[in-house]
C-alpha cells in the first residue's frame, strides 16, 4: 500500500524535473524574458495545463529552477571540499567550485547577459536560494576548520559572506585581470585569498 501511494508523488517529481529541464532549455535558447509558459509547455511537450498545474506563472518556473540549482550549487561545494586535502585547501577547492559553477551555467549566465535583468536580482539577493546554500556550506567549512585547529580564529558567517560575495562577484562582473577559466591560474589566486586576504591560513604546529 505504502509503495502504491509513493508512485504518483515520484511520477509527479518526474514531471516537474521535466518541466523545469525544458524550461531551463528554452531559457537558453530564446532568452528568459521572451520565453513563454505555452513555450515551456511545448518544449517539454506537455499541456499548458499541466504545466499550470505545476508552476501558476513563469516566475514560479523560475523560482523553481533557481531552488534546483541550489542544491546541485551545495552538492558542487561539499564535493569540491571533500576532495581536498585539509581544512584550508577545502575552502579554496570549494571556492573554484563556486565560480566555476556560476561563470559555466548556461541558464545563469544568460540571464546575467539579459538587458531586462530578470534573473540577476534573483541570483544576488542575500536571501535568494544559492546565496543562502553557499553561506551556509562555507560558513560550516571554515567552522569546522577552525574546530580542527587547521585554520585560525575568523568569524565564520562573516568570512563565509566575503567569499560569497566574491564568488557572486566574478558572475555578475567577469575578472579583468584573472582568468578563472585557467586552472593553474584560478587556483593560484584562490591560494593567495585563502592563506592571506582572509587571514584562514593554516594554523603553525
């Protein structure tokens, strides 16, 4: 009984990922602004009905796919960090992994480049979804480096906060005099912000 109620919550999140992927695709393709609810619907090949039943308006639609990538923003950190050897290294891995995810988007990035900025306030705002998750998973590497005595004494939430703001920063206004599109580069000026900008270098022994 338990397993036949679970179908059609599971076939309902199918749909919704459906909608939102090829919301995401005509965002991209035609502009966030000039794409339309029967857009999307077509698209994803459903009924405008369907569609509304989901999303009551494309700022709902937007809103959702925001929240998606969100979580997909935390699970890029949390792996970019776990990857990395000690506290320090963590929070520049997971630094790259914040910019790369941002300068790389293609649904972001698209509506960072739209002249109407229907997507950038979202982006940015301090309480939108991907500002929230990438507070809160920094905040909790610096904590937890701190706690290992890998780190020196910060206050978490307001380094968490700088980083944010500086990863939001190469969205919004693409770096002039560092390429984050360089591995070596980007890693190298990670390094120096990290240890030395913030003052979160490691601890001496």
């Amino acid at each position: 009984m338990g397993e036949e109620r679970a179908r059609p919550s599971r076939g309902r999140r199918d749909r919704r990922e459906d909608l939102l992927a090829a919301a995401a695709r005509r965002f991209v393709a035609a502009g966030i602004r000039r794409t339309t609810m029967e857009d999307i619907a077509a698209e994803a090949a459903a009924g405008k009905a369907t569609l509304y039943r989901h999303f009551g308006n494309k700022d709902a639609v937007i809103d959702a796919l925001l929240a998606r990538e969100a979580e997909r923003f935390e699970r890029r950190l949390v792996a970019a960090a776990d990857d990395a050897d000690g506290a320090a290294v963590g929070v520049e891995a997971a630094f790259l992994a914040g910019v790369d995810f941002f300068v790389t988007h293609p649904v972001l990035t698209r509506g960072r480049d739209e002249e109407s900025g229907v997507l950038l306030p979202r982006i940015t705002a301090d309480g939108g979804p991907l500002v929230r998750r990438g507070l809160d998973i920094f905040a909790g590497l610096i904590q937890d480096g701190i706690a290992a005595g890998e780190l020196r004494e910060v206050d978490p939430p307001t380094t968490a906060e700088v980083l944010m703001r500086l990863v939001l920063s190469y969205f919004a206004f693409p770096p002039m005099h560092v390429r984050v599109d360089d591995p070596r580069e980007a890693a190298a000026f990670a390094h120096a912000l990290v240890a030395g900008g913030l003052g979160a270098e490691p601890r001496p022994r």
